[in-house]
C-alpha cells in the first residue's frame, strides 16, 4: 500500500519542485514504485520529469474533475524508463489553474485527489504530491489527499517564518480535514556549509525539530539546476553529480524511516 506524501512549502523558489522529481527519480532508482502527482498548473514536475505537459492528452485537471481516471491518465516517460529510474507521472498544465475555480462549488471538492488515488494504492509504494507554492484548493486536495508533508527549505532566516506557517496550515487541516495528516520530515536544501548563517539556521532546525530533520542534506549544486531544461531529474541527467547522489541518499532515508516507523 503506497505511502503519500506531499511536496509543501508556501514560499516560492525553495526547490519543491527539485525535490518531488529527483526524490520519485531516487525512490525509483532503488527499486521502489512511484507515482508523481503535479498539482502545479505551472507544470515544471511534469516537464522535468521528461513528459511534455503541451501534448498531454489527459491530465490531473481531467482525474480532479472526474471525467478520467489515474489509471488512464498517468504515463511513465520512456527516456526514465531507459534509465533505470521509470516512475509515472500524472502530469500538469495551464488547464489546472481552471479547475480551481471550477471546483469552488462542487461537492467533496478538497477530496478529489484522496478519491481518484484510492482505486491505485496498491499499484504503487510512493505517490509523491508536488503543490503549488500557495494554500489554494490544488495544495488543500494534495494535504487531504496525504499522510504526511515533506518540507524542503533553505537555511535561511525568512524560511523559518515560512515554516512556522505551514506547520501551522498542516495542524488545522490535521484537526478539520485529514485525521491521517502529518509532517514527516525538513529537507535542507541548496545547503552551503561555507556559509555561517546556514549553519546557523540548521542548527536552529534541529535543536527545534528534532528527529524531524532528515539526515540527508541536499548541496548545492549546478547539476540538478541544468538538468530541467533537458527534461530530465538530475538522478538521471547526471547520476554521478553530488545532489544526485544526495536525493538517493535521501530515498534511502526515507524508506528506511518508513519501515521503522
């Protein structure tokens, strides 16, 4: 039965969308089975994930208005495949940003997603939720839809007001909407330990969240920035590269917490 995590963070440009297609790409990589939603009408976790969200014939803004299934709409890039890291996608574009109106006033509108995946549960180990970095009702479907919220941040000042936020959102739709809901772990990334202040605020982190933290830090790291624009995770743009080697470190991690937890 799949373990479903979102991909979560309210404030823009912190590498969720790095995280959510690398991090399926590492699962995948170590012979896990993976689904990648994107709820991003932007759509770059479905372009970066080697799938051209122009020429998708079905979408999840099709699975979210129920007029198409997960079964039928998700598709495993043949260029992943080739590499060892095939995971599927239920891909994303500009059609998404209009179902959030559409669904305004239609009923069990924040459980469309938690719906639509139950049919494939047993198809798959991880089905990862990449959410658009605001708190509309694409990212409320995704936390309803959830048992847990991985979190990747930068170590910087601002970020931990961003996180207070979050846990914050996590803790009412905990209380209102998903009983199952909960935050599994911090990932730092785009770390640099040159710099003090990033020291500082990962320090800050785990002396306030504990077991919380992943232990696995994300670098920095040229690679995994060029790898989108060839439609291609940094796993498998360049596996040797250290943020790659990281998000499988990372994999690992997480799948290991999983079976002690």
């Amino acid at each position: 039965m799949a373990q479903i995590f979102c991909i979560a963070n309210q404030k823009g440009g912190v590498g969720k969308t790095t995280t959510s297609v690398n991090l399926a790409a590492g699962l995948a990589r170590i012979g896990q089975r993976v689904l990648l939603v994107d709820l991003d009408p932007q759509g770059n976790a479905t372009m970066g994930s080697g799938v051209d969200k122009r020429a998708l014939a079905l979408s999840v803004y099709e699975v979210l208005l129920e007029s198409a299934s997960i079964a039928e709409a998700a598709v495993v890039p043949d260029k992943l495949r080739e590499a060892g890291a095939g995971y599927a996608v239920l891909g994303a574009n500009r059609e998404l940003a209009g179902a959030e109106i559409e669904l305004v006033g239609e009923e069990r509108r924040e459980r469309r997603l938690r719906e639509a995946l139950a049919p494939v549960l047993a198809d798959y180990d991880f089905i990862l939720i990449d959410c658009p970095p605001s708190l509309g009702l694409l990212t409320l479907n995704g936390l309803c839809a959830a048992q847990g919220v991985i979190v990747p941040m930068q170590c910087e000042y601002f970020a931990l007001e961003g996180l207070a936020d979050l846990v914050k959102t996590i803790k009412q739709v905990h209380a209102n909407l998903n009983r199952e809901l909960r935050l599994i772990g911090l990932l730092r990334v785009m770390f640099d330990p040159r710099i003090t202040l990033q020291q500082q605020v990962s320090e800050q982190l785990k002396s306030h969240y504990g077991s919380k933290v992943f232990d696995t830090l994300i670098p920095r790291n040229v690679r995994l920035a060029e790898a989108p624009s060839f439609g291609l995770p940094g796993v498998v743009f360049d596996p040797s590269a250290k943020g790659s080697q990281a998000f499988i470190a990372f994999a690992r991690e997480l799948v290991e917490r999983g079976m002690q937890g």
